[in-house]
C-alpha cells in the first residue's frame, strides 16, 4: 500500500509542477526561471510543513505527501538544467538563480517546520 501512495502522490505532484510552473513563466518574467524556482520555495515551505506534522515517517499520509507529492513537485534536475542555462547566457542571473534558489528553499524548510512542529 506505501508504493500505492507514492505512486499517486508521485503523479498529482509532477502534474502540479508542470502546471504552476507554466503558468508562473507565462504571467511573471522568466529572467531567473522564476516557475521553477517559485515551485522549489512553495514545495519547500509545503514540506516543512508537511514533515512537521506527520512526525512519524510510517505515516501513508508521510508517504503520499513527502515522499510521493513532494518528491515530484520540487525537482533539482530542472534547476540543474535551467542554472546551467542561465550560466551560458548570463553569468550574473545563473549565480544570481542558484543562490536564490539554494536560500530561499533552505529558509522555507525551516519556516514551515517551526509553523508546524509538535
């Protein structure tokens, strides 16, 4: 039943970052690949939160959320991709994205964390 709901998680989770990822890009300006860095800081405030209050990890609530859901929303290999774009166009913008990127999910984590934690 775990592979069930990481599984579906999975699924809505790769779906959900395709889906606000362009819709971000389309309305904002793609300068820093603002979709894809939006969706790393909002998955990462999600899971501090989300890890926060399902403490136990044998939880399937813990399963579709964070490993599942989350584990598909945010994704490094898109940010790794893009970063390296940004270097060969703009050396500025890819430095600039990495540590945007690298701060701001790290203080996310932990804000949603602190909201959350028993």
């Amino acid at each position: 039943m775990t592979l069930f709901y990481i599984a579906i998680g999975g699924g809505l989770g790769a779906v959900c970052r395709f889906l606000l990822t362009e819709y971000i890009n389309s309305n904002f300006s793609n300068l820093l690949s603002i979709g894809t860095l939006s969706v790393n800081i909002i998955g990462c405030f999600i899971l501090g939160c989300v890890a926060g209050y399902f403490f136990s990890k044998s939880s399937p609530m813990y399963f579709f959320f964070v490993i599942g859901f989350l584990g598909s929303f945010t994704t490094m290999s898109a940010f790794s991709i893009q970063a390296l774009e940004l270097f060969n166009t703009n050396t500025f913008n890819g430095i600039a994205y990495v540590i945007l990127t690298f701060s701001l999910t790290i203080v996310a984590t932990y804000i949603g964390l602190m909201v959350f934690s028993k």
